[in-house]
C-alpha cells in the first residue's frame, strides 16, 4: 500500500461520493417538494427521519451489509441515504420559506400548480436547496471513508491501514486527499450555486 | 359584468361575509372601502376564486364562476395583490409578460406588449425591462405589479390597496395614471382601498362594507350627500364639508329652538313669555302647529289696549323657506329683503327654526373651520 495505489483510490472515492450525491440530489428534491405540498404529513415524517439520521453510518452500513453483502451497492445505497437528509430538509425548509405574497400572485396570475412550483417556488427556494447540496456533497466524501470498510476501496484503505500498522504517514496519505476533495467539491458547488440562482436573488454587493 | 348573488361565507361560526349582493356594470371603476376587517380582500379574492364562498353565486358575464375553470378563470382576470408581489426570479418584462406567457403568447408578442405598458406609465424599455424587482423603487415596483395585471388585456381587473404603501406624491401620480389607463382602456376595475380620497377620487361607485355586510353602495356625490350611515359619515370625514357646500340647505343654517305662541293667546301672556325670553317677535301657530305669521312687541304695545288676543296683529310680512331650500338662496334672501329672520318650514307648514343673521354667520364658520 503506498503512493501509488492513491490516483485509483481517489477515483473510487469520488465515484462513490458522485453517486451518492446523484441519488441524494434526486431523492431529497423530489421528496422534500412531496413533503412540502403536505405540512401534515411532513409534521410526522420530519422528525423521524432526524431520528433515522442520527443513527451512525457505520450501524447503517453494518444493517446493509446483512443484506447485500461485501457489494458496492451496500456502500451506494447507504451513502445515497445519508446524502438525502440535507437535501431533503433544505429543499422542504426553502419551499415552505418562500414568502405567501409570491404563491397568491403566482395563483392569481392564473399559474397551475405544477408552473407555481418550477416557475416560482423552486427558483426562489435553490439557494436554499444548494445550500443543502453543499452540506451533503462535504459530508459524503468523508462518510465515503467507510467504503474501505466492506472492501469497497476508496481513500478509507489507507486510514484503515494506516490505523492497524500504526503508521501516521499512511492515514495522513488518506486523510490529506479526502480533506481537499471536500474542499474541492464544496467550492465546486459554491460555483455552482453562482451560475444557477436567478440573477434577482443574489444578494448585491456579495461575491459569495 | 359581475354579479355576487346572496354571498356569504364563514370561518367555523364567524361569519366574514353576510349575504351580499351587488352588481357592476362594464367599464366601471368601483372601489370597495370599510374599516379594517370588513371583508373587503376576501370579497375580491372570491372572484378570481382564491377563495371560495360557501354559500351563494358569483357571475361573471353571466356564467357562474364555479362552472368555470379555476386556472383559465385567474388568466382572464387581471389581478394586483397587497404586497405587490414581483417575482424577485424574474426580470421586469418576464415578470409583466407572466401571464401571456401562460396563454402561449409569441415572443413577439410578448416583447410587443412590454414595450407598450413601460411606455404606458414613463419607464423606458431599454433602461428598465431588464432589471430585477430588487433593483427598482417601490413606486416602480406598484407601477410594474399593476402593468402584469393588464398584459393579457384581461376585461376586469381587481386590485387590493395598490398604493397603500406610497409617499403621497407617487400615491397621487399612479391614482391618476390607473384612472386614465381605466378610462383609455374601458376595462371593469374593482379596487379595494382604506382612504376615502383616493375612493372619491377614483370611483365610479363606492361599495362601503362594514362587518361583511354592505353599508352602501352608491356613486361618490351621492355617498357624500347622502351617506347612509354614522359610520360613513366618519369615514367621509372632511370631504364631507369641503365637498358638499353645493347640497347644504336651510336645515343647516337655521337655529331651533324658537318661541311660538298660538294665535289664540292673550296678550298678557305674549308680553311676558317675550319678556322671559327676551326677544321682540313671537312666531305664532294654529293649533295643529302650523306656522300663521309674527306677532311684534311694538304693535302690542301700539294696539294693545283695544284687543284682548293676538290675531288681529299677526303679521305674514316675515319671509318663509322650505328646510330643504338651497342654503345660498336663504343667505341671499335675507340679505335682500332686509328681515330679521327667515323662518324655516316643512313640508307640513310646521316651523322647523329660524335663520337670523348670526345663526348663518356660525353655520358658515362651522363648515369652514369644524
Ligand atoms: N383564514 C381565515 N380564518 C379566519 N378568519 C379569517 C381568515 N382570513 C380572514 N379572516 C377574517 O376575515 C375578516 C375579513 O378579512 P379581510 O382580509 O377580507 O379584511 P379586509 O377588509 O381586507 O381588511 P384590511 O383592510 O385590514 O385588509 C377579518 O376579520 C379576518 O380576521
Ligand atoms: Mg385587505
């Protein structure tokens, strides 16, 4: 295990944490706009999803692997998961913080549900939604460390090593590239966040 | 155009709106008034159906409003709410353009009707259609609000307190732009308001609501002249004076309180109630209260010693007036035939008051000063 085992295992990472975002990006928008359209619901459902969030990922991951085995598929599902919860809680949380004023004109401009939804309230709520994107993405690349755990690779081989050879150089050979591929990743979605929120609701004078 | 027949509706057992009923012809600017919590948002947010009565019908063009579909219906109709509600997503000619984009309008066309409307109310196309609500003033924003509501030409459009939150001299300009755009575009407007100037201003016809109820619905001169309760009396406030010198009549300048006597008195008794009172005249009535003439200290003291009762001296020389007279031609009247007093009559000949001088002089400081 050395430096030259690091190139594949970054890939591996980042497929991983890619993936995971994907199906928490999918996931956490259609379900928070779900839940968005029944407060009601969304009153039962919220609070034991934080509960569920809470639940450690290496339990999570134990529970999965009961199931599926030593496969990526255990690592994706798991991920896919936990990189939900942010996703889902800000894209609820902006839906319901967009101000009524901008629902009633959106309905008496003659808008049907579905054009008050992506004409008005997604477009004012995706700050909020990247926002959660942001959290989710820096997250999973740590939480992808658990990879290695099962067998599946990532930069998590050489922590893991390095933990039971007792060798510091190989955690940090680990630890060093999966703080900057958050870092990397987080400014990534910073771009991101740049280019897609409509011009009328970046705040003046910011750069951020 | 539109017709409410009997609406009522009610949150639980508190009742919002109280069966009302009321028509508005095509074309016309009605603005509907009240205190706080009269009804009057709920009342416009039940014709585009943002909220539904439970009991009675809305007719549009004589379609009921239920039967129609809600989306389409919205489209058709032309609305501004309180806040102004710009998207702050949307450029200013996306935000006008809302609605023709809904109905699937060209670009063209739509770029043909924001061009028309900025150049309606003095905001150039090129300096202004591409700018986010949050880069313009609040008085371009009421401005922009109002011009989405009439881009797809909708027949009526309702508006709930669209300057409410304007400086008096923006407030001024817009009232006069939507009153000329109102009556260039002969388009029904129902406007909901809480200042009586800007209702006066503007209406063709007032509805004055008060607990879900209409109080009265009439055209502003009429309003003023006769409002129909306390209430809108208050609301009128000093328009009701400064406006309205033309309708004051006799019933306002007179002073009550006057001594009559019947004809069939005495002499004695007439000297000492003139005495008590200290005036020169008595106005003398018949027995069914009608007004007979004036009896004058002087000619009982000139004839007193001959008749026992006043008849013989009842005088007619003293000019008359109807209650309902105009106020002006009382002041003249008395000022040119140089009595010292009218005396004001009903319709039943029964004497009401008097005019003198003096009680003109304080009726006028009073519609002057308050
Ligand atoms: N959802 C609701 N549930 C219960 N009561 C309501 C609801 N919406 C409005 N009301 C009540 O209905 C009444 C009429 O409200 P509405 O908004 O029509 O008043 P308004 O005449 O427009 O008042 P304002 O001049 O303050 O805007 C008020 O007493 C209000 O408290
Ligand atoms: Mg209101």
């Amino acid at each position: 295990m050395g430096i030259h085992d690091l190139p594949h295992a970054l890939a591996v990472h980042l497929f991983f944490t890619l993936s995971s975002v994907v199906i928490g990006l999918v996931l956490g928008v259609t379900l928070g706009i779900l839940l968005s359209r029944k407060p009601k619901l969304s009153n039962v459902v919220l609070p034991i999803l934080s509960v569920f969030n809470t639940v450690p990922g290496i339990v999570f991951i134990g529970l999965l692997l009961l199931i599926w085995g030593m496969e990526a598929i255990t690592v994706l599902v798991a991920l896919g998961i936990y990189a939900t919860f942010p996703i889902l809680k800000n894209t609820y949380a902006g839906l319901i913080s967009v101000n009524p004023q901008y629902i009633e004109a959106a309905k008496g401009c003659g808008m049907s549900q579905t054009q008050q939804l992506f004409r008005v309230e997604l477009p004012l709520a995706l700050p909020t939604i990247i926002g959660g994107l942001r959290m989710s993405t820096v997250y999973t690349v740590s939480w992808a460390v658990l990879a290695s755990m099962i067998g599946q690779g990532g930069l998590g081989e050489f922590i893991y090593a390095g933990i039971s050879a007792n060798d510091n150089g190989l955690i940090l050979l680990g630890a060093i590239p999966a703080a900057v591929l958050a870092f990397v990743l987080g400014s990534l979605v910073d771009l991101l966040q740049t280019y897609t929120v409509p011009k009328g609701l970046r705040k003046r004078g910011s750069t951020k | 155009m539109l017709r409410f027949e009997h609406v009522s509706l009610s949150y639980g057992s508190q009742k919002i709106i109280d069966d009302i009923s009321f028509s508005i012809e095509e074309g016309q600017m009605v603005v509907l008034i009240g205190p706080s919590g009269c009804g009057k948002t709920t009342t416009l947010k039940m014709i585009n159906r943002l909220i539904e009565p439970s009991q009675g019908k809305i007719y549009l063009n004589d379609e009921d409003i239920t039967k129609k579909d809600k989306v389409d219906l919205r489209r058709h109709i032309g609305y501004v709410i309180q806040q102004i509600g710009l998207f702050p997503n949307m450029t200013v000619a996306q935000n006008i353009c809302v609605v023709p984009t809904l109905l699937k309008y060209s670009k063209e066309e739509c770029d043909r009707i924001v061009h028309e409307l900025l150049e309606m109310v003095n905001l150039p196309y090129e300096q202004y259609a591409h700018k986010y609500p949050s880069e313009m003033s609040g008085g371009q924003q009421q401005r922009i609000g109002i011009l989405r509501a009439l881009a797809a030409s909708p027949p009526i459009v309702l508006m709930d307190e669209p300057f409410s939150a304007l400086d008096p001299m923006t407030r001024r300009s817009l009232q006069q732009e939507v009153r000329s755009l109102q009556q260039k575009l002969k388009k029904t407007f129902v406007f909901v308001t809480h200042d009586m100037e800007e209702a006066l201003d503007l209406a063709d016809v007032i509805v004055f609501m008060d607990r879900g109820k209409i109080v009265q619905m009439a055209p502003p001169e009429e309003m003023l002249a006769h409002p129909a309760s306390g209430q809108i009396q208050d609301f009128l406030g000093k328009f009701i004076h400064s406006s309205s010198t033309r309708t004051l009549t006799a019933a306002d300048f007179m002073r009550t309180g006057i001594y009559a006597v019947s004809a069939t008195k005495g002499i004695n008794e007439c000297i000492s109630k003139m005495q008590r009172h200290n005036v020169d005249t008595l106005i003398v009535v018949d027995d069914k209260a009608a007004y007979q003439g004036t009896v004058s200290i002087a000619d009982i003291r000139l004839t007193g010693h001959v008749v026992k009762s006043i008849e013989p001296l009842i005088r007619c020389n003293t000019p008359t007036v109807q209650t309902t007279d105009n106020a002006k031609d009382c002041f003249e009247q008395l000022i040119s035939s140089g009595a010292n007093y009218l005396v004001v009559l009903d319709e039943e000949k029964r004497v009401q008051g008097i005019i003198t001088k003096t009680s003109m002089a304080s009726a006028m400081a009073e519609q002057l000063w308050g």
